[in-house]
C-alpha cells in the first residue's frame, strides 16, 4: 500500500498485490477500495497483479477542498498516476463496478495503449438522454446532500443494497461498509456534484473500444440490466456475463460467481 502523489498534489491511495496482469480495480460512487477485498486472494491466486485504490475524496484518498479539483479529467489522470506506480509502461485490464466502470471507459478512450480489457460491472456508458441525464443528476444531488446531512454512518444503513450488497452480515459486506462509514462526507458530496453527476456519456465512442471486454450483471439489478446490454452490442469485442440472484454489488453478494467468471474472462483475453 502506498500514497501516490497527483499531478495537482492530491495523495491517493493506492494497493497493489501479486505480480501478473495488472488488473486495476475501481469502485463505485461513496465506495472504497474495501469493497474489493475479497477478490485480492482468488485472483492473484489465478495470476493477476490486483490493483486497489480510492478516487479523490474517497476511502484513504485526500479530499480537496477546492471543488475544481474535482473533474472527470482528475479521475483519468489519477488512474494513470496509479497504473504507472504500479505497472508502469504495462497495458492492464480495468475493472470498474457502476461509477468506476465509466470511469474505465473514459480511460479506455484516452489511453487505448494502456488498455487489456475491460470488466465492465453493474455500469453503464452514461446518459445521452437529456432528461435521463437530468434524472441522474437529481439522483447524485441527493445523495451529496444526504451524507452532508445525516453523515455517513446513515448513508450506509440507507444504501446499503448499492453500496455494500443485501446481505448487510456477510463478512466482506460489513468491511466495506466500516471504510465507507469512516469517509469524509465533504469531498464525496463535491464528487457526486462534480463528478459522477454531471460525467459526460461515452454510448457514441463505444464502437471504437477495440479491446476484449466482459460486461457482467446481476439478475437482480434492473437498473443496469438495459445498459449491460447496449455496451454489450455496441463494443466491439464484448461478452455478457449475468450473475443469478445478485444485485447491484454482485462482487459482494455472489462473489463466488463473479470471481469464477473474471478469472475465466482473464485467462482467455487478460493474460493471466
């Protein structure tokens, strides 16, 4: 574990485990790199150097408190910074669940060199409908206004199904939900504003992402079930991937399933 230092002097924190095919995983909106805990072992077990880390006011992460440190662009470039510490010059796969999977195609777009794969999980290419757009964004200002509000103890108890999984007493679903409970409330509210509010959608760019990608859902998750599956027809080198009787945090609630169906994706397309 370390501290990356960012191009506008932001700490992130960073983790890197096992040495193969760098897989850089990033999480969801008011989510921490503990929420994938539970994939480190099966999957450096398979051969896989797996990468966690925290976005800018998130989890071990500073949080600015200057709002245009917030930004789509920041997000990219503190992606870079922390592939480059931890496989420099190497092209990795890059798993995001709901906000880091569009976090990941954005990268995939800018930095197609650094690019394996994609595991694209319970997420979606954005919002190219206006009003659809403007739904989300009502959605994301209801969250920065909740946990500035109530606080984030509150907000896991609140959320729990798209933070943590269902099952609120599994093991790895009460780790995850102590390091979102231990967050600052100030720079994840600037994020949600800033950030996941307001990310430009990437559907039109879609068919120029010429890399192996594995787009997987839950069941169960019926807000992504469409997305999975426009990404799905519109990316090139795409497979799907449904998980039964999962949710929204599928890595979580069926973690069996899902590490079975990463570490056979990474086989096939990630070098592992």
């Amino acid at each position: 574990m370390t501290s990356i230092v960012a191009k506008d002097g932001t700490r992130l924190y960073a983790e890197a485990h096992g040495s193969g095919t760098p897989v850089l995983f990033s999480c969801a909106l008011c989510t921490t790199h503990e929420n994938w805990r539970g994939q480190v072992e099966p999957l450096v077990a398979a051969g896989a150097c797996v990468v966690l880390w925290d976005y800018r006011g998130h989890g071990r992460s500073e949080s600015p408190t200057d709002p245009a440190a917030y930004s789509m662009d920041r997000v990219v470039e503190d992606m870079a910074e922390v592939l480059e510490w931890a496989a420099p010059a190497q092209p990795a796969v890059l798993a995001g669940l709901s906000f880091g999977g569009l976090a990941s195609l954005h990268f995939a777009i800018r930095h197609p060199n650094r690019v394996r794969a994609l595991v694209l999980i319970d997420s979606g290419p954005g919002f190219k409908n206006p009003e659809a757009q403007a739904r989300w964004e009502k959605n994301t200002e209801r969250t920065a206004a909740f946990v500035e509000s109530k606080g984030m103890e509150a907000f896991v108890e609140r959320a729990a199904g798209t933070t943590v999984g269902r099952n609120s007493d599994d093991p790895a679903a009460r780790l995850a939900a102590a390091a979102i409970a231990r967050q600052d409330p100030t720079g994840l509210a600037m994020f949600a504003r800033r950030v996941a509010g307001v990310a430009p959608p990437v559907i039109d760019e879609l068919a120029g992402i010429d890399v192996p990608a594995l787009v997987l859902v839950g069941e169960e998750d019926e807000a992504y079930l469409r997305a999975a599956e426009v990404m799905t027809k519109k990316l090139p080198r795409a497979e799907r991937v449904t998980i039964a009787e999962a949710g929204h945090i599928v890595n979580i609630e069926a973690a069996a399933a899902f590490d079975a169906a990463v570490i056979d994706f990474l086989k096939r397309f990630g070098g592992a």
